[in-house]
C-alpha cells in the first residue's frame, strides 16, 4: 500500500474511473466523486434559457410530451420503398443518422451502399458500385427526412420492401425496412454474395408472403406489442426476443390462412424465429411514429430524433424545425467480441437511437437487465441507467413501463434543457460494427451520446428566444 | 384519533393483519410485529432432528439438490393416455392432489369427472354420469402416483391426449394432458356440452396436429424454455405468457412443414396465440420430471410433491417414499372477480404446486412482478415473496434466475425442517375455483400453504431416525 509519512494515503478521484482504478490496483484506498468538466455552455445563454423556461418551454414541452404519450403506433401494411416512401426516386439512397457526403461516409455506410447498388442491380461489382457512389449520380438522405428510420448503416434503396406503420391518433406514417438478422448483413456494411442473395429472397418471398398476413390481420397494434414486450424483458433497442416472440404469435395464424406455398411459408416462419431482433425493425418505426407529431411546436426543447451516420450524431428539436445539430459519433466503451477491440471499432452508427428519443432502449433498459449483465453489469446497473435518465426528460411515459420500478412509466421526452443544466447524456444501447466494410458486428454496449449536439441544440433554442444574450 | 390520557396510543399489534387495519382505520398508530402462533410440534422431536441434521439429513438433501438442479426436462411426442400413461385402464380416472374417494371431493372435482365420463362416452347425461362415478366401478389415483400432474381438478381420462416428457438426464418420463384455456372448462369443474365438443376436438384436430410437428422436431428443451420465460416475465404458473410465446415460435414452423390440412393448422395455433396458460401444462410435467429421480434419498426432508385435490392439501417428502402428508386445503385470501368472495370460493386445488416444488411459481414471483401487481401489490412484495423463500429451501436453482435479483437461482428444495424451524409456510400463485361444479374462475391470488401436512412429514422425519423422542 502506498503511504505519505507512514499514514495510509487516500485520494478522492474526480472524474476519470481509469486514473481510480490505476490507484486502486496499488492499493490505495479511493473515493471517486462523480464530477465531471463543465459543459462550454455561454453564461448568458444559460441564462436566457432559465429566463424564458417556465414561460415558454415549458408549456410547449407539456403540448409535445402529451402528444408523444398520445400517439399510436399500428403496422397496417407493407410495399416497396419506390412505391411508397415519400420522396424515394431511382438514383436515391437513404442512410441513418444525419445528412452526409460520400467522401466523409464511414466504412459500414459504404459497404452497405456497395451492396445496395448491386442489389439495385446498377453494379456488377464493388469497384464498379464504389465508381457509382462516388460519381455524384447517387443522392444520398437522411432516413429520416422521408418518413424511415434504419438501422446501423440503415441503408433503404428503392426496390427493398418496407413496413408501413401509421400513429392511428395523428395519422402520419414512418417506414423501414424488413431486417435481415446477425452475420454477414447489409445493415454492418457487409456486401458479399450471401448478403445479395438474402436481401433477394426477403424481397421475393418473406415481402410478400408478410404482406399477404398482414393485409389478412388488417393491423398489427405495435404500442400494445412494444408495452407488453417491457413487461417480458426486452427494451426493444438491444433486445427483442419478446417482440419477436409476440410478433410470431399474431403472424403464424395469419401466415397459415393466406399461405400459397407451404414451404416459403415455413421458410419465413424459420427466418423470423432465428432473428430475435427481427422487432427492432418495427420497434424504430413505431418510435417514429409516435415523435414526428411533436415536431414544430415553437419553443419546445424536447429532442424528437436522435441518429448517427458512423461519422456524426445527429439531434433534432422539436422547437427547432428540421435542423440538425451534429457532432462526431464516439466510439463506443462496448464489450468486445472475442478477438476484437476498441480499436476495431466504427463510431456509433444507426437510427435504432429513435427507440432512446422515444423512452425505450437505454431509457427502458431496467425492464431489460439482461442486457446490462451481459455487458459486464447488475441489474442495479440496469436501474441506475434508467433512474438517471428520468433527469434529462420532461416527463414519463403514460403507456411503456418498467416492472422493477412497480411499474413506474419510462423516462421520456429528453429535454436538451435538462441535459445541459445536469451536465448529463442520454445513454444509447448499442450494436457496434466493425469499422471496415463487410466485417459486421464486434461488440455491444450502453454508451453515453456525446454532449456536441446537444451544446448546440441548446444554443440555437437559445437564439430563437425573445431578447439577446 | 384515539388517545389515552390525552396522549397518542400506540399499540404494537402482533400477529393478525386485520386487528392492525381495524386499529390504522382509527386514527391509532399501530406497529405490526411478525409474530406467529408456535407451531404444535413435539419439542422431543424437534430436538431428534436437530441433533441429526447435519450428519444425516443434510448430506441427503445435498444428493437429492443435486439430483434435481442435474434434471433436464424435454417434450419428447405425445400419446393417448390410455396407452402412455403407466398402469392407466378403462375404470380408472386420475385427478390432482392427494388420494381422495368420490364421497370427500370437492365441487369443480365432481364436475370435472362428470364432465370427463360423458367425454368417455360412458354416460350421455350429468345425472348418469354422476351415478357412475358414485358406483364403485371407477377407480381413481393421484395424478402423481401415475406420472402425470394436472391442474385445477388435473382429471386425466383414458381417451384424453397427453404430452410426453423425459427426464434426460435420469431417463424418466412424465405426462399432461394439453390445456384448455380459460372460461367453462374442464379442469374448474365445467361439463357443459361445449366443455365436451372442445375436449372432442383436442383429441381430433389439436393432437394430431401437435404430435406431428412435435414428432418433426423430435425433441423441446422445456428446461431452456423455463429459464428463458423466467427471464420474460413469467413465473410459469400462474403467468405463461412467454413460455407459449416461445413454444409457439418453435412449433410454428414444424406446424406448417407437417400439415395435412391448412384450415386445421391455422386453428390450432389460433387456439395456442388464444391461451396463454397452454405452457403451464408443460411447466408442471417438467417440474414434476426433474423431481421425480430425487425421491427416496432416505433421511432427506426435501418435498418432492405439493398438490391439492381442493379438500386436502398433500406433500410427498423424498427420504418418507410415497406416503401422502395432508391437511385441510384452504381457501385463498385472492383477489376475486368481480361479483365473487371468499365465500363462493372452492379450497385450493390442484397439481400445479409442482411448480413451487420445484423452484418455480410462487417462488419465482419476483420474476413476474405483474402477478402481484395484478392482485393488488407492488414490485418489492414479489421480491419480498421470493426472498422469503430462501429461508425454507435447501438450495437454489442452478439454471432459474430471478433477473431483478441480479439473476440469482430461485429458491430450491423445500425443507420441511426448515418451514417448520422457521414456521414459514411455502408460498403458492393459484387461480382460485368456484366451489360449485361447472362455474370456473372466480379469482386468483397468492397464498400459503397450511402448516398441517409439513408438520406431520417433520413428525415422519423424526420416527425414521435412529434413537427413541
């Protein structure tokens, strides 16, 4: 044990956990404060916020919140993303996260658009579908901006099938694509032969024989399916075995009654109860569904997305129009697969951040303890997580709940207010892709998004507000 | 309030609930102490066993933990009874609990044999039925003495369809008949002609139907399903949502791949999606397979059968062989239906306890907090419930985990020394029948067992040992 004059030394640690962990291994007794450096956040903004927040935010995050917890969100059918998403055209291609160019895209984003265009057909290769992204052809948008939400690479070229979701209280629709399961996927980037042929075969035969099911149950009521999947363990961002699992329950009658060909129906059967995260798909769209009603309201500073493109995260608000307010995307402090590390790691990458935005994933991570153990964590973690989330939102959720907290309502409506003034991020839930493309998934964690966004965000609302700084 | 003197009375109220409310609803502040009435056991006894306890009673209750916490429960195809079920005959009718002669059953019992022999084709009215059943001509045994458990009434007949389980790793085998659902039947006492034309078609469609995809996939690993449900919020007793949501994603597939008759197949899983306690009939054979091998350890106080026939209430204890221990079954203080009480209630009754017997139920109920929360109480009471239990068990589970507690085994391996040392009663979910034939549910609860039948097993206990009381 180190000593100073013969009497045992003790250190209070302010912030970094490593430089403790560094001293406690030589024996030194420590206590870590939870500090943390302060947000370079302008006084006088901080000021012009708290002056104006009982009279203007406030009542505009009451009308937001209660919007949010009002929306319903129902899969009433599917189509094809050409036919269906707004705004989608022959030479589009939507991405998660934030707008980005091709030169400043990641390694997964890449990859996945290489696979998209051969795919799509357009290319015969990847060199050959590289020329193309790059040659200016290609548009490129945010998922986001045309009704989707995608997850990691969230790619959705014109002829893959979707999901159409609508808020049966507002009557806006969100989409997203059917997702292909763990391995070698477009989602990470992947782009190989295996990867083609499956993205064929969902759009040849999972589409429509779901399509034919659905149609057959008219709607599938996604808010009850998301509520009760709480109840059973899932957060529905990192896991959706219950999801999945109710999810199959309703289909397989319907499968069955619309059948064509006994054994695509059991091959569809097959492929959905091998991928538990077969819901996750359906989980961020109905996230969507339920946030874009609760864009535009002048004043509000609850954000209504959250998304990362592999290079940036990107954060929308509801008082602040379409704009983004960006940062880099960190690379997360994940637990890595076996023969992987950090420094294989892409930084944060997708649009499954919706789930957080909407109160589930991170934020309803105490339903979901597992999730927190396999990481290395207890269940108290788990609670900790979602305790502390309830500082950062506005309110609570008035349909998705947490057992453990006897049934307490999720934390919902993340206040960039309130995420500035307790110094505090929200905790995301996380698949992390390797950061070449085609390599897939290398670890998973609970990562904190980073504060730039929000800085910003929190500045623009300031801007907005009557009188200067 | 109530004052004495002029000063506040404070009453410490030991013992009974309702004298304290009676006092609170009168202003007076009252302290409950958790005091109970002595249990009346001989103090001679009480000392043989506790001098014997750790050289004999303790290394056997080890063996027989071991045995149980090494038992994997697999549905391995289903069968007739008639054919499957050892020493099953024509005369002989099987039903839950202990041993019991038509003259002392209880209501729903009556019913549910009734109902039972008009299935058989043995008689056309109740009348006649009930005549039969009084005659003498038929027979009837424990469900637990032929291998099989049954809820509620737990009447297996010869023509009823039952699931085959084994044991794989001692190699016995254990059977149910599959669940009906909810509403008039079977099993609360109902024998109504719908009850029959629904036993009719479970042995016509549901059967065949099953048995065929059970049969394509050769083998379910009942015990990986329990695990995983009591990860989803499932007690699997009196919550079995997720064990039919994964039972479902399983058979599925294997459904639609061995399918005769599409309109047939699609019924079938609309009655699974439509019952969510179809999975109880396989988590009470699976308890009751990984029970089984752990009898006969002589000198091991661990109960291996709890089980009700709703007039006595019985307990098997692995080192006392097959001797019934009964005592009076109570009636549940539960939470009843509207336009129910306490009074139209039927004393507990069936096989079900299994399922606390063997780690799970009652003594899970910390994983499924929404069954308390159903009945009125909170997160912490299901923790509560469940911690309690450690203090009556041997050991804990090696593969149940209670997430909420930091995935911990649940309690396993009652001991009757230690509910009668700690004069703690096991704890038991259970669905409370009307006491009337042919009514069914009228509430649902959480309750203890009665003292009476532990209280003569710890007397059995203490003639078996060596030395004179």
């Amino acid at each position: 044990m180190l000593k100073l004059e013969n009497k045992p030394l003790k250190v209070i640690n302010l912030g970094l956990e490593s430089f403790a962990d560094d001293l406690k291994s030589m024996g030194v007794k420590v206590e870590s404060v939870d500090w943390k450096p302060p947000l370079p956040v302008d006084k006088a903004m901080r000021e012009k916020i708290k002056a104006n927040y009982a009279k203007k935010i406030e009542p505009a995050n009451r009308q937001a919140l209660e919007i949010i917890n009002s929306g319903r969100a129902f899969l009433v059918g599917m189509g094809v993303a050409r036919e269906e998403v707004p705004g989608m055209h022959d030479n589009l291609i939507l991405h998660a996260g934030p707008p980005i160019t091709w030169d400043r895209m990641c390694g997964p984003m890449r990859g996945a658009i290489i696979g998209a265009l051969i795919y799509e057909g357009r290319a015969k290769t990847a060199e050959e579908a590289e020329k193309l992204a790059a040659s200016g052809e290609i548009e490129y948008a945010p998922c986001h901006e045309h009704g989707c939400t995608g997850p990691m690479a969230g790619i959705v070229s014109p002829s893959m099938p979707v999901f159409i979701l609508r808020n049966e209280t507002y009557g806006n629709f969100t989409y997203a694509t059917q997702n292909e399961g763990l391995g070698k996927v477009l989602r990470y980037g992947a782009f190989s032969e295996e990867v083609i042929i499956r993205l064929k075969w969902m759009e040849e035969v999972l589409y429509p024989t779901l399509k034919r099911a659905i149609g057959h149950l008219g709607k599938i009521d996604l808010h009850s399916l998301i509520s009760q999947a709480l109840h059973m363990g899932d957060e529905v961002h990192n896991r959706n075995r219950a999801g999945t699992s109710l999810l199959i329950r309703q289909l397989a009658p319907a499968l069955v009654k619309t059948m064509l060909d006994p054994e695509q129906t059991a091959k569809v059967l097959d492929f959905i109860n091998g991928n538990d995260h077969f819901f996750l798909n359906l989980s961020m769209p109905a996230s969507k569904a339920v946030l874009d009603p609760a864009r535009n309201i002048p004043g509000s500073s609850i954000a209504v997305v959250m998304a990362r493109n592999g290079t940036d995260f990107g954060v929308q608000v509801s008082g602040l129009g379409g704009r983004w307010f960006t940062g880099p995307a960190l690379v997360p402090d994940a637990l890595y697969f076996p023969g992987y590390s950090k420094a294989d790691a892409n930084p944060d990458i997708g649009d499954s951040a919706i789930t957080e935005t909407g109160g589930l994933g991170g934020f309803a991570i105490a339903a979901a303890p597992a999730i927190v153990q396999f990481v290395g964590g207890s269940a108290s973690e788990a609670l900790s997580y979602t305790l502390s989330m309830f500082d950062i939102c506005f309110g609570e959720s008035s349909s998705y709940q947490i057992p453990a907290l006897d049934f307490r309502g999720t934390p919902l409506g993340i206040d960039v207010v309130k995420v500035i003034e307790n110094n505090l991020a929200p905790v995301i839930d996380t698949g992390v892709a390797h950061k070449n493309p085609g390599v897939g998934q290398v670890g998973a964690g609970v990562v904190n998004a980073p504060f730039e966004p929000f800085i910003k965000a929190f500045e623009a609302l300031a801007d907005e507000l009557p009188g200067s700084c």
